[in-house]
C-alpha cells in the first residue's frame, strides 16, 4: 500500500495518503535535475484526505504525549525566524484521557508502521458512546471478514477486525467484539457483552499509515560524518503538509519538496536529531560536510523564495529560477549559524563542498552572467556556462571570495572540491573548452575532443589559478569524479574513461575497465601511477577517499557481478553496492566485497569515507534491505515509497598496521595473586588492558593486577594505533593460570567406639600430605582417640587441618511425659536423654523442626500430638541415634454462651442452656445439668469444666409486669368514658373495638376487652362500663284529662330507675307529695299554680336533681 500520514487534532484523527506511481514519477523527474542540472519537470502529485472524527467525545479531553524518544525534531522551513521551531519532542504515543465517559485513547504506532489505536474503558465506562464519523472517503464497506474498507482515491485502507480484551488476574481474556457501521460512523459492538467491573480494551489496527513524524517519502541524496563517527544522511522529498478538506486533491511535484536531515550515532543504532530544511518550492540537498565541533554544513539547489535565511547573511533573497543555499547548523541541529543563498539570475547548479572552522568552500556550475564575483578573483568574467568556486565565512555573512572557471565560450561542469592544509583549493570537472586554462609545463595542454577532464589548483584566496591540466584519453570522453590528497600533498584523482588510458607498470590494470585512479604529483606536471582496477563498464563512484595511510577507498553500484572479491563483509553477496580499498601505488587490493542488496540507486551526490577508511554512504530504496541487529530502524515505514537507507563499513580489511602487540608469558600460582605484565610491544605507547575477571579496564603500560579467584584467565592487551589504517590497534593474548589454594577439612566431633577403627580422609586433587603420625598418605586409619592433624600442599602454596577423635558412649533417647492442657499451650519438654547433647524434635503440627535440647513449644490448636525426639549419635555403631515419642494432649478450651436481655412472662418459665459436650456444670442454683427451667426473675450463672479448663457465663432475667386496666365504671350517656391500660414501653395493643392505642372512648355500655402483647408475654384485661341517660323533668304539666301531659313525667320517664326519690313543694313551701319509688303518675287533680321538687336517685347522671313545676288544667 502506499505510504501517508496521520495527523491527531482535538476533534479526530486526519489521515493524507499520496500516490505511489505520482511519487515515483516525480522522484524520478527530481533525479534528472542532478545530473542535467536543469529544473526538475512538474509531476501532478494525487492525494487523499480522510477525516474521521470523535462523535460526542468530551471537549475537554485532553492529548498527551507519552514515552518520549531521546531524538528530536528541528524545523527551519521558510524565511520567518518566528516560524521555525527546535528541539521538538517525539513521542512513541498520544493518550487522549476522558475522551468519552470512563474511556480514553490511546494512539501508538507499530514496528512495520501501521497505525494502532486502543479505546481504554474503564469499569462504568460506556463503550456505546463511542463513535468515529468518516468523511471524504470515497466508500466505507464492512467486509464479510468483519475488517472495515476504506475506499479512497489513490488507495484502499484496511481497518482490521477490532480486538478487544480484559486482564482478569493478569490474564489477557478475549471479549467478541465487532463493527457497526451507520451512515459512515463506525460504532463497536459486544454480542456476548463484557465484565464491566473490569477494564475493556478495545484494540483495532489500520494498515498502512505511518505517524507524521514522518514526511513520507524521502529520497536520499547525501551523507556525511563527523569526528566522533557521527552519521550523516541528507535526502529530499515529497512533504506532508496538513490536509484542509477532506478527500481527494492534487499537489505539484515542484511545489514542495524539502530537505530531511538525520544525525544517527557511531553505530546507527540511536536517532539523535532530525531537521526539516527548506521552503514553499523544491529544495534538494547536494552535499554534507562537518567542521572539527560537529557542526553540520548543508549545500542545497533551491528554487524556493522563502530558503531559511539567517540575520545579516551574505544574501536573503532568491535570485533565479534555481539559486544555491549554504546552511550551517549548530552542533545539536537545532538551531543556524548562518544561512545563505548564493547565485545569479539564471541557473545555478550547486555540486560539493569543503569545509573548514572558518567556513565553507563550494563549487558548480552556472550561466548566470551576473553570479557574485569578488574584486581580486582568479575570473570574474563567465563564459558560456562555467564552473564557479566561491568561498563563504562560517555565519554566512561575508562572500570572502568568489571565481568563475572555464574557457570562453565551452562548457563546465564540476564534480569535484578539496582543500589542502596550506587553503589552497582542488577543483575537478569537465571541459568542451579548448581554451580552458591550463599552466605552463602542466601534465597534458593540449584538449582533446569530444571533451575532457581537469584538474586545478586554486590560490587559497581564489586570486589566481596555480595549477591547471587537462586529463584523459585523446579520443574519448573522460571525467574525474573525485580528487583527494595523500600526505606528502600528492592529488590523487578518479574518475571514468571511454577510451584507451594507459595504466602504469604495476598498477592494477583490467581490460575493459571504465573505472580509474590516477596519481599526481602537487603542480599537476607529472603523472606518478595510473590504474585501471576493475573490469566493468558499469560502476559509478559515489564514494572516494585516500586515508591517512595513504590506502585508497573506492565504491559505488555496480550492475556486474563479477568484481574482485578480498576479505569480503559478511553475507557479502556478488552483485549490487560494490566498495574496495587499494594501497597507496594501486598495485595490491587490500579489500573489495559487495554488500549484498541492489538498492533501488544512488543520487549523483556526495557520500563519503573518513581518513580512516570508513564509508558513509545513503540509498534510495523500497525494497527489503539488510540492516544490523541494533540499527535504528531495521525496516522502512513509508509504506512501500523510496526510503533512505544509511550504511557504514569499515573498509580497512587486510590493511598492514605497524603496531605489534606482545605480552610475556606469566607464571602460575595461587589466588588471591598479583600479576605483574611484562609488555612487550612494538610501535605502540597506549594500551588497553582486559584482564577477563570482571574488573575494570586498565590503560597502563605494565600494569599488576590482582587476581582474587581461582581460574584460567585469558588476559586481552590492546596496543593502540592512530587510528590510520597503516596504525590500527593490535591484539594479543597472555594466559594466567590462577590455582585454588588448597583446602583441607577434617570432620569434627568424631567418636571411636572401643576396640573400632575410622578413616581420615584429606584428599585434595593435585597436592601431598603430611600427617602428625608421619603418613604421607591422602587418609590414614585411626584406632585410637587423641588430635590428628594433616597438611597438604600443590606445589604453590599448602593448608592445614586438624581434629580431635572422643571414645564414644551409647546414646539413650528420654523425654519426660507430657500433661495435657487447653490451646493455645506452651509446652516445655525436659529431656532426660543420656549419651547425646545434639537433638531433632518434630512436634507434628507443621511447625519447623527444633534442635534445642530442652525446647518450649507453642500448640496453637487442640489435638493429639505425637512428639519425636532423634537424639543424635556420632554414626558409629556404638554412638547411634535414638528417638523417643511423647503424646501432648492439646484440648479445646471450652465455651459457653448464655441468652442476653430475656424478659419472664407473669406466670410462666423459660430454659437456659449451657450444653458444651465433654464438661461438667455449676449453676449458681446449685443445678449441675446441662439446663435449668427459670420461674423468677433474676442474675444466672453457670462454669463449665472440661477436666482442664473451664469457661463462666451468666445473664439477667427481668419479669415483665401485668399490665392494668381502668375499672368497671358507669357514666352518663351524655358524656364519655375513658378506658386506659398500662404496659411496658413497646407493647402493642388490640382491643375489642379492633382499636390498637392504650386508651379508647367507650360510647355504649357493656364488656370491654384488650389483648397486651409485652415482648414474648400476651395478656387480656376486660372492663364492663354502664352509660346512664340524664334526667330532663318537665317545667310544665296539664292534668285534664285528655291524655296527653296529664302526670309528671320526666323525657326519658321510661329509663327512671326503680328507687327513685320524689318530693313536690307548693308555693309556700309547704310539702304536697313524697315517694320513694317514684312511678310517673303524680299530677292529676291538682290545683293550677307553681309547684317546686326534687328526684334523687344514684343512678342518674345527676344524682340530686331540682326545679320547678307549672300546673295549668
């Protein structure tokens, strides 16, 4: 699939996928600029963007970066200072915290560069809240697979099928889970559900994307190194802007390309910095170089108006369609020294560089009548199109000099530049220039068509030209690619040929060989060798150097497979990236191998290899390529788009080194021992010492070393060199042969029975013994009791032992019994054995055996236990062990528990119960049974016993009182009677009346009844109640006759109750009528007037009752 990006926002996730085959093509459009040096053609770059966002997600959730990378990133993209950012942290993952209720995110990436997501819930979290809504695809399909398609222009995108787990108990649980997909929002579903007391993880994976870390593709196009081995690798490519709308777009390939810059440790195996160089249009880096503190200089081709361009540099504005760039960078990458365009108003094509504290040289070619010249230089007039070498201070402020180079109306082109110690500078390159300039007395004046090579030398202040030759055949194109000094200052030149260059004696020489190596000496009037060292027409050199051995290092791609082969890499392979290393005349190959892949190709930049013959190089590929066990990345993560592959080999194989490490042999002896080496090495006065024990390295010449263990140690010395290959370190190795210092023991506490014998055994492996009885022997035999002692020596150094041998006595195990008693009991056990003072006991409940002689034993829980006692003897016959047992009877301390807050019901009883089997009773009653039948209240106790220990308890007894109730009453109707009860506090009550209050009004005569529930105690009280009407005489009566209101009659005159007491009064007081038994029948025949009376009777409402009386006929 192809490669893209993906970028986290705080609403969603936004993926930008580019065209492959569009990448390629404008890769390859790039390429052609490098060679040609003309502006690239424009390529339609196709592109796809997908928005897919967090529905219903919380809005203060909240991204954070988690496990931060030790690399960073640096951006210098643009001309606005305010722009640029350094030291940017890198992540190896995003957790989005709450995003949904109970549930966050979590974003990482895989090692093959998919793209991985988790949805973390937590328990009481909602996984139905989730929901990531898709637009701008071009379809979303569910596939039968349940893995989710995502259709879009220029690719299709797999989600795979979600997985979700939970850890129960550490263990990773599957939990069924699959999508569901609603008008293009994707949802998770569980058919089985989940345990939601535990966390959910909910773990898809999308294929194919990698993090915008990234820019995509990268094509590799530069290397460098520094001091310290530092590798450089510089390429140029597609950049990944921000998608602003979803779905497809197009992009130019012209419209931004930008330089990406990696900084790898010695080993590759640690990313320390990345940067991100150029501006809005294309920017391709040519050359990487480094001054002695590791700052980096970058030499780019831009046709970008807005390059980074620093304060007060030499220019801050592009000046034709393409122009150079020169950067230099601090030494962590993260900020500009200087930054610089340089050119006129037609094209400028930069090629190389060199470096030094001060600044930096670059060569390449123009057309531009107006490229910056500097009053004093060698040229300041161009001609046609020629080669120009300026030279810039180290803030890339001062145009310090500047000289065209070339005939008056040919063409140059440079591939080429070197500095010598003394400044002055090397410039190579190509000529169809008859006139080109060549010195007085030079190797070869004369041009030869169709074109031909050069070599010059520059005046360090660019004012005049010192030495200038053409080179090559006379009847083909010839080119030098490459030039370097050796120390005596000789320039040393390689390049191709097409024709018939003559190689001289003894150097290397093959037939059809296009590659060759020409020495020359500092004015360029002599040839010292000429080689031809490899039969192909297919190599191009990408690398060349001559070390500080004068050794020369050569290698490039090679399409042949059949280059000479010589202390190959390992795995080498027989075609692909070829590299060899030749001695200083060419005449001996030192070392050639392939490295084992064909990588896609090799921009027409510049690689490297330092003074000690070790290769920088970077590819441009999109295939599997070999990488070492601790690189940085050990695959590509441009999803199948070109990718750039940093190498670096140490081609100094089979080279001679004038270093001869040498140790003198070492003695043995007994550890712990000092060592004292004797060195004895040649052509070395520093050295590395690992003396293979353990202890820290040692840089001494001589050094002593204490050796504190037995053992055979192989000591390691290294004599170390320059550096150069002609002084690499050497290697050699002493043996030292520690022994142990012998050891002997004789056993102790030995017995001898009476009349017996035993054997003392010193044998130790490798040494000789001396007894005190004058044996010479490894053991002796012992008949009688006293000291023996033995000494034993290995030649080295000896030890000593001695002991002493008792007569032996019989031993006799006893152990007094035992009484039981109650958990927990310590016990202490009297031991009466004879003949033994050494013991085993095994108390049998699981606790560790005991060796004491008289032990005090802790029996937590009750049971029988059967106690063995070993007391040891001294293995003789007559001094053996014995064993006794003893039984601990460990009981159960009783308990006993009585009833609390119990209540005694008038008139009845209750049980307490004591029952605990095994045990015996004491009532404070005086019973001694298992229960007691209680009829009072009051305090019980009871003790029970098991024969060894007892338990008490006791509990109180309270009676419940009978409750009381209002008496039988009697009342008038008229008014009410009210009947009580009293009880305990909480009784309940139900009365006849199915009232349940204590009191009730009682409205009609009769029996009354209550049921009193006190706790567990029941109780019916009953209250008869008599209503008596009240009495209403009459105030007037008509007794004549008619039957009506004839007699004295009170209203309820029916209800009067027998007894009753009338006495009637005239006027005057005098009485008129008295009865006891009144009967309603006083009235008639009586006179008209006022009458007074009285009624008395006790069972009226109003006892005593009085008024008067109208009689009227």
């Amino acid at each position: 699939m192809p490669g893209g990006s993906v970028f986290l926002t705080a609403t969603g996730l936004v993926y930008d996928w580019r065209s492959t085959a569009d990448l390629l093509r404008a890769h390859d459009a790039a390429e052609a600029t490098t060679r040609t040096h003309q502006p690239a053609a424009d390529v339609a770059v196709r592109g796809h963007a997908v928005f897919v966002d967090f529905v219903g997600a919380s809005a203060a959730a909240k991204s954070v970066g988690q496990q931060q990378l030790p690399a960073y990133h640096n951006y210098f993209i643009g001309n606005d200072p305010s722009r640029w950012a350094s030291h940017v942290s890198l992540f190896e993952e995003v957790r989005y915290a709450g995003l949904y209720p109970g549930t966050d995110l979590r974003v990482y990436g895989t090692e093959n560069g998919s793209l991985k997501y988790d949805f973390i819930v937590q328990p009481g979290g909602q996984p139905a809240a989730i929901a990531l809504r898709y637009r701008g695809t071009d379809g979303l399909q569910l596939q039968p697979d349940g893995t989710l398609l995502v259709h879009t222009s220029v690719t299709d995108v797999v989600e795979q099928r979600p997985y979700a787990y939970q850890l129960v108990h550490g263990q990773r649980r599957a939990v069924p889970c699959q999508y569901r997909l609603t008008d293009n929002t994707l949802r998770y579903d569980f058919p089985q559900g989940y345990d939601h007391q535990q966390p959910l993880i909910i773990d898809p994976v999308v294929v194919a994307c990698t993090f915008s870390g990234s820019t995509g593709e990268v094509w590799g196009a530069a290397t460098g190194y520094d001091n310290a081995g530092n590798i450089y690798t510089a390429g140029f490519g597609q950049s990944s802007g921000y998608p602003v709308t979803p779905g497809a777009y197009q992009v130019s390939s012209r419209g931004s390309t930008e330089v990406a810059i990696s900084k790898l440790n010695p080993t590759g195996s640690q990313l320390m910095y990345a940067t991100y160089l150029g501006g809005s249009s294309s920017d391709e880096v040519r050359a990487l170089r480094t001054n002695s503190a590791g700052e980096l200089y970058v030499l780019t081709s831009t046709n970008s108006t807005n390059f980074p361009s620093t304060a007060g540099c030499y220019d801050a504005s592009a000046n034709g369609s393409v122009d150079l760039a020169l950067t230099h960078f601090n030494a962590t990458g993260t900020a500009l020294v200087g930054s610089t365009y340089l050119g006129g108003s037609s094209q400028d094509a930069p090629v190389e560089l060199a470096v030094t504290n001060a600044g930096a040289v670059v060569v390449g070619t123009t057309s531009s009548t107006n490229f910056p010249t500097t009053a004093g230089a060698y040229d300041r007039t161009l001609g046609g199109t020629d080669l120009f070498v300026a030279r810039l201070n180290a803030s890339m402020t001062t145009l310090q000099w500047s000289t065209f180079l070339g005939g008056a109306q040919g063409i140059e082109t440079s591939t080429a530049v070197q500095l010598e110690p003394t400044g002055n500078v090397l410039v190579t390159g190509t000529t169809n220039a008859s006139d080109f300039p060549v010195t007085s007395g030079a190797l070869r004046t004369t041009y030869a068509t169709p074109g031909d090579a050069f070599v010059a030398r520059l005046q360090a202040d660019g004012g005049a030209l010192l030495a200038s030759t053409f080179f090559g055949s006379l009847n083909a194109t010839d080119v030098i690619t490459h030039v370097d000094t050796d120390a005596a200052g000789n320039i040393i030149v390689c390049g191709n040929t097409s024709g018939t260059l003559a190689t001289t004696p003894g150097a290397l020489t093959t037939p059809s060989g296009r590659i060759f190596i020409a020495g020359l000496n500092s004015t360029l009037t002599k040839q010292q060798f000429l080689a031809r060292p490899l039969n192909t027409s297919f190599l191009t050199v990408q690398s060349f150097r001559v070390d500080g051995c004068g050794n020369i290092h050569l290698a490039g791609l090679d399409s042949n497979s059949a280059l000479p082969i010589v202390n190959p890499l390992p795995n080498s392979g027989l075609s692909g990236f070829y590299t060899t290393t030749l001695n200083a005349t060419c005449s001996t190959r030192l070392f050639g191998s392939y490295f084992g892949f064909s990588p896609q190709h090799v921009h027409s930049n510049s690689h490297r290899i330092d003074e000690q013959g070790r290769l920088y190089q970077s590819f441009c590929t999109n295939s599997p390529s070999p990488t070492t066990a601790t690189a940085y990345s050990r695959v590509s993560r441009t999803g199948g788009g070109l990718d750039v592959l940093a190498l670096k080999i140490d081609q100094n194989t089979g080279a001679g080194t004038s270093v001869q490490a040498a140790v003198a042999a070492v003695d043995s002896a007994c550890a712990p021992v000092q060592v004292a080496f004797v060195n004895q090495t040649a052509g070395s006065t520093r050295f590395r010492w690992n003396f293979a024990d353990g202890s820290a390295q040692d840089t001494s010449a001589a050094p002593v070393h204490l050796f504190q263990t037995p053992g055979t140690y192989r000591v390691r010395m290294v004599a170390l060199g320059t550096g150069l290959a002609c002084s690499r370190n050497d290697t050699t190795y002493v043996t030292v042969r520690v022994k142990a210092k012998p050891t002997v023991t004789l056993p102790r506490d030995l017995t001898l029975c009476p009349g017996s014998s035993l054997t003392l055994n010193a044998s130790t492996p490798g040494t000789t013994y001396r007894w005190n009885t004058g044996a010479t022997t490894a053991s002796i035999v012992v008949r009688q009791p006293g000291k023996y002692s033995v000494v034993v020596d290995n030649g080295r150094c000896s030890a000593r032992d001695s002991t002493t041998i008792r007569l032996g006595n019989l031993v006799q195990a006893a152990v007094a019994a035992v009484d039981s008693a109650c958990a927990p009991v310590q016990v202490a056990f009297v031991n009466r054995t004879a003949g033994s003072t050494r013991f085993r006991w095994n108390f049998a409940d699981g606790s560790a055996q005991d060796t004491s002689a008289a032990p005090v034993h802790l029996f937590q829980t009750p049971g029988t236990y059967r106690v063995r006692m070993v007391a040891l003897g001294t293995g003789l016959a007559c001094s053996r062990n014995d064993t006794t047992y003893v039984t601990v009877r460990v009981k159960a301390k009783p308990t006993v528990t009585l009833p609390r807050d119990l209540t005694l019901c008038p008139g009845s009883s209750l049980t307490l119960n004591a029952s605990t089997p095994g045990t015996t009773y004491r009532w404070n009653t005086g019973a001694t049974t298992a229960s007691i039948v209680v009829r009072q209240p009051g305090k019980y106790s009871v003790v029970v016993d098991n024969g060894r220990c007892s338990a008490r308890d006791s509990t109180t007894i309270r009676l419940v009182a009978s409750p009381t109730i209002t008496p039988d009453t009697i009342g008038c109707i008229a008014g009410s009677v009210v009947l009580t009860t009293k009880a305990e506090p909480g009784s309940t009550y139900l009365w006849s009346t199915q009232a349940t209050t204590p009191s009730i009004v009682a409205t009609t005569s009769g029996r009354y009844t209550v049921r009193i529930t006190q706790g567990t105690c029941v109780e019916e009280k009953a209250v008869t109640v008599t209503l008596l009407r009240p009495v209403l005489p009459p105030n007037i009566i008509t007794p004549n006759g008619d039957g009506l209101n004839d007699v004295f009659k009170p209203s309820n005159a029916a209800l009067i109750e027998p007894g009753t007491r009338l006495r009637i009064f005239n006027r005057w007081g005098r009485q008129v009528y008295t009865t006891d038994d009144y009967r309603n029948d006083w009235g008639p025949g009586q006179p008209d007037g006022t009458y007074y009376y009285t009624l008395e009777n006790q069972r009226f409402c109003t006892p005593y009752v009085k008024g008067w009386l109208e009689v009227v006929k």
